[in-house]
C-alpha cells in the first residue's frame, strides 16, 4: 500500500517506529564525533540535516503508528532534507578530502575497522536498493531496509570509535595537516619565544595542527618561517616586519600561515590581526648649516634604461676589461616594476628635494629611452664639474628573504680613481646611514668594490645606492608607496646635506 494522502499505513506499530530510530541515533553520534574532529561546518551542517531528518521521520511513523492516521507533510520532508544533508556532506568530504583521508588512512593497520567501514557502505547501498525496490509504506520492507540501516550505521559508529580511541587521531582530536617530512638541521638560532613542543625520543614527529578558517594577519617583527611548529624546526625562510600572512591553522604556540604560496608556521608572538597603519612615520630634513650646501652641484644617474645595451666598454679608463655599456637591471618580483622605472621615479624626486636645498643637479637621464652606457653617464657627471654623483640602483637577489640597502664605493687601491675611494666611502657612508634612518630599510653598510664601470670614471666622490631588494616582497611594495618614496628621497638627500656640512 502506497502512503498517500487518504491512506493510513497498515501495521506501522511504536516498535518499528523505535526501529526506525537506532540509525539515526547511531549516525547523529557519528555525525558528533566527526564533526568534532574535522570541525567543518559544511559537514556538521549536512549531518545535523540529515539527522533532524531522520528524526522527524521517526516522529511520524510514531504518531502514524499511535493515531492511525498519516500525516502527510513529516513524510515527505524526508525526500527534500535527507538528500540535501547527504550533498552537503559529500560536498564537504570532497573540500575536506585530505583530512577525511588522514581519519581514516590508517585504518588498514585496523583490519576490524576496515571490514567495518566496508560493511557500512555494502549496508548503505542495500538499503538504497531496497527503498528504490521495495514499497516504502510496506511494513516488511520497512523492517529489512530498517534494520539494515541500524546494523549499518552502528559498524560505522564502532569503527569510527575504534579510531579514534586507538590512537590513529591523537592529541586533542585536532586534525592532522599534511606535513613536509622534518629534515635534520643544525645550529639554528632561534628567535622566537614560543614553546618547543617537539619530543625528542619521537622518531617520527608529529604535527598537530588544528585547522582555522583561513584569515590574514601580519607579522610584528621580522620572524622565522618554519617548516613545522618547532623553535628546532627548519626555516623555510625569514619574513619581514609588517608582512601580510594567511593564517590557516593553530597550534600550541604557533600559527600555520601561507606566505609566498608556502605553509609552514611562525610564533604566535610575532603576529598581529590588525593591519599596520603608519607603515613608517614621516622623515624630516636634517637641520644642516646651509652655506656649506648651496650651490652645490649634485649628478644624479638613474640607474639603467628601457632596453640594455650588450655592446661592451671598458671598466675604467685605459682597462682592458670590457664590460656591458648598461644593463636592463632587475624587476620588482612582486610589483612587476622594472629598475629603471624606479630609479628615475626617485631620481626625479630627489632632483625636485635637491633643488629645494639649494643645490645645482645635473640629470644623467629623465626619460627611459635613452642609450647612455656606464661610462658615458660618468662622463657627464665629470664634464658638469659635479662635486659629487650619486647614483640610483635597486637590488635583485635569488633568496626573496634578503631586504635591506647598502652604498658602494671604490677601494683605496682601484687602479683607476684611487684619489676619490676615500671621499666616496665616506658619501656612501652618509648616504647609506641617512637613507636607513629614514626609511626603516635594513642597513647593509657599504660594499667597497673595484668593478663598477660608472664608478671607476668617476672623477668626484660617487656612491652607488642599492635602495632596497626589487625581489623582496616587502622592500619591492615599500618603494612602490608613495609615502616611503618620499622618505627615501629625503634620506638620500640628508645623506648628501650630511656629507658637504660635515
Ligand atoms: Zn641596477
């Protein structure tokens, strides 16, 4: 006999409806404890759908079996919120699939859990075949679909048990994140004030975190990147002050963070929720006696140009060493920005602070499509009678970690401008100095070296100013800001106020 609206189900008695119940009971502790452990709202959403469900269709076979009348709509709820709970949690197990996986991946060590999980999807599928096949009002074929249904879900309900309580999840029921495997290493120095919870005597280390969902946040300090939430684990990498991280999951002392498309985890310590605001305060002018710098006559070469130019020249005057007339330069890695883009950008700048100081400049280049070579820039920096030249450069590097700035400066013993190494180490100095203080920028300190074509024709003190690291993250969006610009500008221009009041 078919349920329908006039018709009363025949034999629907309190003990069948009871029946009726045991799976739903079973499958909502299921439901329970795997939502617990895997604490995703999508799949404890579904389960508590299906389980509300079911339970709803248990009322109404009792109220069916005790009044002898059907009470239409409690029925067909069933055929709208158990399929809609059972996608959710599919959808979820398919988002969730590494987790899902990592509950039950050790479950072939567990030969009972195994035959029970088989038993619960043979179960599963017997009872869709016989609620397709058979007549749902029937009272038989409630009984057999019924009682498949309860034996089903209660082996699941035993496996899931099994797992969890011998210890394939442990620690705090949290799940277990795909780690890369932890590598020796040696003498790390560690900076952070986290916890070690690491244990020595395990061979094989595990990592518990619990996962979050996913928000960002940003680093209070420059900190270590690591592979695992370990003060003894190996750094990936360094990440800056004031960087921007996608926390993705906890630990005891530690956060799983995404940077650069990498996980790995950093001390709780040194994250903050709330964005940095004033990235950097805004640099002043030096107070400098001012007839000692008007006047002066300040060359500003910035670096590089639209197209390199391969075609070589000599390094210095009368070398044999031939070297490229100019380079294309380097490229912001995460603003896309080329060099000589940002070179003349601060070049301008520091033209317009220059000249607001009273000093005289001479401009190398103001546009991009220019084709002038290392030597010839000196060269005009040497025909303006410049008192000193400074030239603007951004640095590259394989390792992204590495930020900061440094000058350049030639030796006292370069073969081709000796007389102006110590000058031009003491501009660097100034420069490098100023520049750091006023932007923040890891100082590097001055690199003296023997090899740059635009020093070695220098014929007045000269500094090469290495802003910052184009392939670094951090240093790349800093010199893109307006306001850091115009910091960089204006410790550059301290540095040269410093060196001719000095
Ligand atoms: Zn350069």
């Amino acid at each position: 006999m078919k349920v329908t609206k006039d018709t009363v189900p025949e034999g629907f008695s309190i003990q069948m409806a009871l029946v009726d119940l045991l799976p739903v009971l079973f499958y909502g502790i299921v439901n329970i404890l795997l939502g617990y452990i895997l604490r995703d709202p999508l799949f404890i959403t579904g389960g508590a759908i299906c389980t509300i469900s079911g339970t709803i269709k248990v009322i109404w076979k009792m109220i069916v079996a005790v009044k002898q009348r059907n009470v239409w709509p409690m029925f067909l709820q069933m055929r709208i919120f158990m399929p809609l709970g059972f996608v959710m949690i599919i959808i979820s197990i398919i988002l969730n699939r590494g987790a899902f996986a990592e509950f039950f991946g050790n479950i072939m060590n567990y030969p009972l859990c195994l035959g029970l999980l088989i038993a619960w999807v043979i179960g599963m599928i017997a009872m869709t075949v016989c609620a397709i096949k058979l007549d749902n009002a029937d009272v038989k074929s409630n009984w057999i679909e019924q009682s498949i249904n309860a034996v089903a879900q209660l082996m699941l309900l035993i496996c899931v048990i099994v797992i969890m309580t011998t210890g394939a999840m442990k620690a705090d029921e949290a799940v277990e994140i795909q780690e890369p495997r932890q590598e020796e290493t040696t003498s790390i120095v560690d900076d952070s004030k986290a916890d070690d919870d690491s244990k020595a005597d395990d061979a094989e280390p595990e990592t518990i975190v619990n996962p979050v969902e996913e928000y960002n946040a940003w680093t209070t300090d420059r900190v270590n990147f690591r592979k695992l939430p370990s003060a003894d684990a190996e750094v990936i990498s360094k990440i800056n002050a004031r960087e921007e991280v996608t926390v993705t999951g906890e630990t005891d002392g530690w956060l799983q963070v995404r940077y650069n498309n990498e996980i790995g985890f950093v001390s709780r310590d040194y994250i903050s929720t709330e964005e940095p605001t004033a990235a950097y305060g805004q640099a002043q002018p030096l107070v400098v006696d001012r007839s000692k710098t008007t006047g002066r006559i300040v060359c500003i070469d910035a670096g590089h140009q639209r197209y390199g130019s391969s075609a070589t020249e000599p390094n210095g005057p009368g070398s044999g060493t031939m070297k490229a007339r100019v380079t294309g330069g380097t490229t912001g890695r995460t603003t896309g920005v080329p060099e000589y883009q940002l070179t003349l950008d601060i070049a301008l700048k520091l033209q317009a602070e220059l000249e607001a100081r009273g000093y005289t400049v001479v401009m190398t280049r103001t546009t991009h499509d220019v084709d002038i070579s290392n030597m010839e820039r000196a060269t005009v920096a040497n025909n303006a009678g410049a008192d000193i030249t400074i030239r603007i450069h951004a640095n590259g590097s394989e390792n992204t970690g590495i930020s900061g700035a440094l000058t350049m400066a030639p030796s006292e013993s370069n073969p081709y401008c000796a007389y102006i190494a110590n000058e031009s180490q003491y501009l660097s100095r100034c420069v490098i100095d100023q520049y750091c203080a006023a932007t923040g920028m890891a100082n590097q300190g001055v690199s003296i070296t023997d090899t740059m074509t635009g020093i070695n024709w220098c014929q007045m003190p000269v500094t090469i100013i290495e802003m910052g690291y184009m392939t670094n993250p951090s240093d790349d969006v800093n010199m893109q800001d307006p306001n850091y610009q115009n910091n960089m500008v204006i410790g550059i221009a301290n540095g040269i106020d410093a060196f001719f009041s000095s």
